[in-house]
C-alpha cells in the first residue's frame, strides 16, 4: 500500500489490485471515520476525501494499514440482469471478434463479472471479467445518444448505460431492469465490489432455434 | 399556500443556476460532488442574509440577471464585483439588501472575475436531488439551468438567523490570480521540468471552461511515463493533464474518475479564486 497526497483534503491509496482496492474500500466505509466525505475506489486505487478540518490526513494515513476488513460487504452481492441480446452493434461485434452471433452471446453472458468502479455517469459501472475474445476498442465516432438499459462492451469492460447518454461502447442488447433512481435510498443498483451475471433472455428473435433463425 | 414567496427569473444571463454545497458521499456511485463552485462566496451570502451557509442560492456566470420577488425579501449579491439595481436604484455586494415587493432585482455584468452568488433569505427552494438542490451540469442531476419565465419558491424563514451584519469586508480578485498547489499525486508521471514550468509561467484561461473545469492554454507539461492510466478518484482543484500536455482544472460538476494523471492540485484555500478564473485572462501557480 502507497499513499499519496491528492492536494490538502484527499489521499490516493494506491492498492495494487482491484480486489486490495474493494477491500480498502468497503473497511473505510464500515470505519465510519468522521470528517470522511467520499470513499472511491479506482483499478487499483482507492482515493478518500475529507473535510480537513475534521479529519487530519496524516493521521487517517497511519491508519490506513490496520483499519479492520469489513465484513458482509457488496462483494457477498451478485446481481442478475436480465438481457435481450437485440443489440444494433452485435453484428458489428460478430464481425469484428470472427464469432457468431449466437457465440457473442453466449461468452458475454457466461462470465461472472465484478463491478470495478464507478464513472462516467450516475450509476454507470465499469465491470471487469469480460471474455478476452470480446475485448475491442470503443467505436470510432460515438453515439450522440444511447438508450437507457443498453448493455455494452468496451476495451476490458463491460457496462449497462443506467440512463440516456452519449456513448462509444458497442451496443449487445438491453435490460429493462432499472440501474439508477434518485428516490431510492440506495440510488445505484450496482456499487463497487459486487458480482453480476447477465442472464438471455431467448425471445423469437434473438434464439438460433425458434422461428426467426430457421 | 399564500405564504410561499416566489421570485419570477426575467433574465438568466449567460448561466444562471440553483447551487448549495452539493452532493458529497456518492461519488463512488458516480455522482459528482457539485455545489457552487466558489464555496466561500456561496457561504458569505448566505449568513449575510441569515441563511444557513449550505442554503440553495443563485450562481450566476457572468452576471446579466434579473429576477423579481413577489412579497419583497432580504437579498445579498457575492463573488465577482457586478453592478446590483434594486427597483432601479444602486445597492452594494456583500451586503444584505431588502427588496420591495415586486421590485426588479438587475445584476450587471463583473468587471473581474466570473461567478456571482446572490442568496434570498429562506433560499431558492427548488426540489431536491439526493439531498441538494444543486444543478450538475455533467450528470444533468437537479434543475436545468434558470430560464426566462421560470418560477423559484423561496423557502421558510421562520427560524433562521437575525440579519447581524451590514457588510462584510471582502478581498478584491486579483487581476492575476497566483493559485497556490500542492504537487501529485501523479507528479512523478512528468519531467523535473514540467513542474517548474507549471509554477513559472503563466497560463491563459481558455473559452472552453464551465463548471466541469477550466482548459488553460500555455507551455505544454511533458510526461516521462507515456502508458495509459488506469482510472482513478479525482478531487476538486486537480489539474489534469492530457495527452496534448495543456491541464485542466478540475470544478464542481467534475467526473468523479478519470484516467489522465494529475500534476497537482490546487489548495482548497484557493479554490474559490479558481472558479472565479475568467476565460481571456492569465493565471499563474506557486
């Protein structure tokens, strides 16, 4: 574990791995340590901000290494969503990974992924595990706007646009499981740490067998 | 409810927007932090007129507002030096100033800086947003920017503060503001000389500069490890650096990661001065 100063009010922790980062994480947010204002953990970096004059950096750093591991935590969570893979970039991604659709598909939703942070937009999630195979770059121009529930891959990731936005990954298809609501108390379905499995959902259009792909 | 006073916005100017303190405690969820992006002037304005410091006030980019009250309220106008008219007649910043009943309330344009505050006593009580009322200008959370036309409730006075000052004393902004920085947490991704340079010449605030951050251009700040950054937690004051060498300063409504290294970041001391940064002016760094 390193620790950097970010400026006056936050330290950057570097970890060295995901799993050290989400460990950090979750043991600061059961710390409840006063004067912390945000805890975010990154690839391999947990950044912490306070209030300085409530909470002195020089101290929480020594702390850092001893605090305890938390214990039930978003890591014990896995999360599974729904997907019709209808998406307007699958082709795309068939062509371009030398698989078929359906095998786009297939190692897409066999993986167990882990949400590494969060980003971009509110809710946004960037989950690790992707299938190798299906690692592209992001599409050369990007979409002025995606629909909300969009499920998409890009570079290592791959994510669900919790809300409407521009977007570069390519599109696989989509859920209707809702990923962000202020009202809720918890807004964001998914936070850092937790499991995902992305469950087919085989409709006419998307299953090889039924009438559409005869 | 005939007691909820509503002010009438008539003119917004270029950006007009509802800010408090923001929404800190959900940036791993994405979430900017938000929040008016001169925090002290924000907090002035309000214990001028008897508001809690954190109360949603008005943050205008370069004045040219104009709004009206209907019932009459104390006022206070903070942050860039702008001209205040209150049913016509001049009034002073930093001050509070009561408004008539449906007297016009004009803010005219700063001669320095860029951002001016003007609190109502009882604050500008538009809906809430996970806990502030806010405007996120790159999450698009809380109200979309003022428009003409748009109606703010102003919120209950009943037990706020007796109004205790006449005007408070204020440092004018410097024509060249020095913002002082601390170095990292990415320092070490950059030359020796990139830092010097950084703190000897000037920088020159370009028009691509909002609430999300300020784009400076001058010497370029060379990197000596040129591999991809893997993303991470970013602060308020940060000076991002990309590819092109020319850094950013990172305001409120900036992305909670980001995956360019930072050089340094500029002391919450001095953040203030930094939303106050206008385009087509210089700043320096120490």
């Amino acid at each position: 574990m390193r620790v950097l100063a970010a400026g006056d009010a936050a330290l950057l922790v570097e970890t060295g791995d995901l799993p050290a980062a989400h460990r950090l994480h979750a043991a600061l947010r059961a710390a409840d340590i006063p004067g912390v204002l945000d805890v975010v953990p990154g690839e391999a970096t947990v950044l912490v901000s306070v209030d300085p004059a409530r909470c002195d950096l020089g101290r929480l750093a020594a702390r850092l290494p001893s605090l305890p591991p938390a214990g039930y935590g978003s890591q014990d969570v896995t999360v599974e969503i729904p997907v019709v893979y209808d998406g307007e970039d699958l082709d795309e991604v068939a062509e371009l990974t030398g698989l078929t659709r359906a095998a786009v598909v297939a190692r897409h939703s066999a993986c167990t992924y882990v949400v590494a942070y969060l980003g971009f937009a509110p809710g946004f999630a960037y989950l690790t595990g992707l299938d190798p195979l299906l690692h592209l770059p992001r599409r050369p121009t990007p979409r002025t706007a995606v629909a909300a529930g969009s499920v998409a891959i890009a570079g290592p990731y791959t994510s669900v646009y919790p809300s409407r936005s521009p977007g570069g990954w390519h599109l696989l298809g989509h859920t209707d499981t809702p990923l962000w609501n202020t009202h809720r108390t918890q807004p964001s379905l998914l936070t850092p740490g937790m499991r995902v499995v992305f469950s087919p959902i085989l409709t006419p259009e998307t299953c090889p067998g039924g009438p559409a792909g005869a | 409810m005939p007691d909820v006073k509503i002010s009438e916005v008539l003119r917004t100017g270029m950006l007009a927007t509802v800010q408090d303190l923001g929404r800190p405690g959900y940036a791993h969820l994405g979430v900017p932090h938000s929040g008016a992006a001169d925090r002290p002037s924000l907090r002035l304005a309000n214990r001028l007129v008897g508001n809690p410091e954190g109360h949603p006030a008005l943050e205008l980019t370069l004045g040219g507002a104009a709004l009206r009250i209907r019932g009459g309220a104390w006022i206070a106008l903070t942050g860039a030096p702008a001209p205040l008219l209150v049913g016509g007649r001049p009034q002073g910043m930093n001050a509070p100033c009561h408004v008539p009943a449906g007297a016009l309330v004009e803010v005219g344009v700063p001669v320095v800086g860029l951002r001016t505050y003007l609190a109502v006593r009882g604050g500008f009580w538009v809906e809430p947003v996970l806990g502030s009322r806010s405007t996120d200008l790159l999450s698009g959370l809380g109200p979309p920017p003022l428009a003409p036309g748009d109606l703010l409730p102003i919120g209950p006075v009943s037990g706020l503060s007796d109004l205790a000052v006449d005007v408070a004393p204020v440092r004018p902004l410097p024509g060249t503001p020095e913002l002082r920085i601390l170095p990292g947490p990415r320092a070490d991704w950059f030359t020796p000389e990139a830092l010097r340079t950084l703190t000897s010449e000037p920088y020159e605030v370009t028009a691509q500069s909002n609430r999300v951050g300020v784009r400076l251009r001058g010497p370029a700040l060379a990197r000596v490890r040129h591999e991809e950054l893997p993303s991470e937690g970013m602060v308020t004051g940060a000076l991002q650096v990309p590819p092109d060498g020319q850094p950013i300063i990172f305001l409120a409504d900036h992305p909670v990661t980001g995956g360019y290294p930072v050089i340094a970041v500029i002391t919450t001391a001095d953040l203030s001065q930094a939303a106050q940064l206008r385009p087509g002016t210089p700043v320096r760094f120490r």
